[in-house]
C-alpha cells in the first residue's frame, strides 16, 4: 500500500524542482551573454539580466521565472486536491534558495506572480498591475517587486480567497525578505533606478 504522505512528497519535490531551474543564468550562458552571477548584482533574475543589454533574454527570462511558478501550480492541483498551493509555494522555495546555486536564487517576484496568476487570477491582475504601476512611477525594480508581492494577500482577502490568504502572505514576507539590502539602499537613497549605468547598477 502507498503510504498517504508518498504523493504530497512528491508533488512538493516537483514544485521545488521546477522552481529551482535558473532561466536567467541558463540563458545568459547559452547565448553568450556571461556568466549573469558575475554581472551587476548577480542575480539570477530578469532585472539582472536587462543589465547585459540583451532585453529580448530580460524579457524570456520574466516569462519563463513565471511559468514555472504556474505551471508548479497546475501540476500540484493535478495530482493532489489541496497541492496547488503547496507547489506553488514550493516553486518559490526553489527560486530562492536553488540546490545547483548553494542556494543563492533570484528575489522570486515573477515566480510568484505565476503562482498567484495560477492559484487566483484576478489577484495575478492585480499584481500585474501593482507591480508595474510601482516600477514605472519610481524607476526602482525593487520597489515594484515589493509592492506587487505585497499586494497579493490583500488582494486575496479583497476577493474573499482566505483560503489563500496565508500562502500569498508567506511569499510575500519572504519576497521582503530577499529584499532587504534594497530596502536598505533605499533608506540610504543608494538604490539603482532602472536604466542606470551598469557599474552603479547592483541593487536588484
């Protein structure tokens, strides 16, 4: 007999996977663009990417970081009633805190717009719109990244899903967390804009 705990095992261990596969760093190095730990603030996300000049892996990179949040989400919700969330949040983890990077991922903002996107649709709208309102009108990634991860459980709250209040709320204090050298720049009113000149651009 399969052991009850066998599946959801499996269905978190599917969501760490997929999060965990590093598209900025992978596409940056089959494209000849560098080694993305090496560039800027060495993160392995799509604002750090945009720093080589190459939007066009920028742009590949932010869609791909959120289809595999989605996609961990879908997946978990196939197997399991209740692993939507689970994978989800795995996913996330697996952004972050990559096994093949010791554990230094991105900030996890795209990933968790696809989960989001995934688990509730129209708190992904929201997102979506926060996080580009907040990152147009001040010129910082951070801030949009923040602002967005932020919105997400009072959107969830808003739109009467408590159930997913508690998943949203953990990414996103997480997301805050990953952030804090910005948050500290910011204070300090050191933090890149969006567009400054590579040799000042190691915030995000």
């Amino acid at each position: 007999m399969t052991p009850p705990w066998l599946l959801p095992a499996f269905v978190l261990l599917i969501g760490y996977l997929l999060g965990s596969i590093p598209f900025g760093l992978l596409l940056t190095r089959f494209t000849g663009a560098g080694d993305l730990r090496k560039i800027g603030s060495g993160n392995i996300g799509a604002t750090n990417v945009l720093r080589t000049g190459r939007k066009e892996l920028a742009a590949a990179t932010l869609l791909l970081d959120l289809l595999k949040g989605g996609a961990a989400v879908l997946v978990g919700a196939a197997l399991v009633e209740g692993g939507g969330p689970m994978a989800g949040g795995m996913a996330f983890i697996g952004h972050c805190y990559p096994v093949w990077l010791r554990f230094a991922g991105g900030k996890g903002v795209a990933t968790m717009m696809g989960v989001v996107t995934a688990l509730y649709w129209p708190a992904g709208i929201v997102f979506a719109v926060v996080w580009l309102g907040a990152l147009f009108g001040t010129k910082w990634s951070s801030v949009g990244g923040m602002a967005a991860a932020v919105s997400a459980p009072v959107a969830m709250w808003c739109f009467g899903r408590i159930d997913l209040v508690p998943v949203a709320l953990a990414l996103a204090l997480i997301v805050l967390w990953r952030h804090r050298e910005n948050i500290a720049r910011l204070l300090r009113g050191t933090e890149p804009k969006v567009g400054a000149s590579k040799k000042a651009s190691t915030g995000e």
